[in-house]
C-alpha cells in the first residue's frame, strides 16, 4: 500500500491547525466538569487583614459547587459551558461557585418568555389619572 502525496502541504498543515484550534472550545462539550485550580480563589490576600478569608472554607464551598455541576453538567448547553468557562477563569483565579453560578443564570435566562417584559408592576407607585 503507497501513501498518497498531498497536493498542497501548507494546505494540509493549515487545515490540521483549524481542527487544533477549533478542539479546544470542544472540551466544554465533554461530559465531565473541567479541574480548575481554585488555590488562589481561596488564598487571602493580605495576610494582616482583619476580614480573614477563612481557607478551608472556601476550599469547602468550591468542593460543593464542584460536586454539583458533576451532577448537573450535562443538562446545560455546550455553548453556555463554554462561555461560563471562561468567564470564571477570568483574571488568573477560577472558581467554581462563579461557574455554576454562570449557567443557573443564563439557564434562568433562557426560560424567561420571549417578549422580553416583566409581568409585574413596581409597587408604591401611583398612577397618574
């Protein structure tokens, strides 16, 4: 069996770095909760400062968002995964509670009705007659 010859190699070598570059985004598709390094989430900033960020905890409370987009993760939509994403690994610190957070808004969102208006009324206000 010969091995055919590529007509363009620049050809070949441009189209195996679109599939590369376009992999990436497909990673949010996948079916498990990305690692996010949340240490520095949780890490306090200054140390002399009198409102300690309790360490543990905060290590804690992302453990629990963890656990519940492990649960969740597939019910929401590949593209809203994605952008959640990124916007909570944005600024170098990642969390998990901003991520979940992220996709039960967008998730809310998306199930408001369709002509854009609140049903409600302010209250206290009078109307002008």
């Amino acid at each position: 069996m010969t091995t055919p010859k590529l007509a363009n190699p620049k050809a070949t070598i441009l189209l195996v770095a679109a599939v590369a570059a376009l992999a990436g985004p497909a990673r949010a598709a996948d079916p498990k909760v990305p690692d996010l390094n949340v240490a520095p989430t949780c890490r306090p900033l200054d140390k002399s400062d009198s409102m300690q960020l309790d360490e543990s905890r905060c290590r804690q409370i992302e453990k629990d968002a963890r656990d519940q987009l492990a649960r969740e993760w597939s019910k929401f939509p590949a593209a809203d995964r994605s952008q959640c994403i990124a916007t909570a690994t944005m600024g170098g610190t990642a969390s998990y509670v901003e991520l979940i957070t992220c996709l039960e808004m967008k998730r809310d969102v998306a199930g408001l009705p369709a002509k854009g208006g609140l049903n409600s009324k302010p209250t206290g206000l009078k109307q002008n007659r």
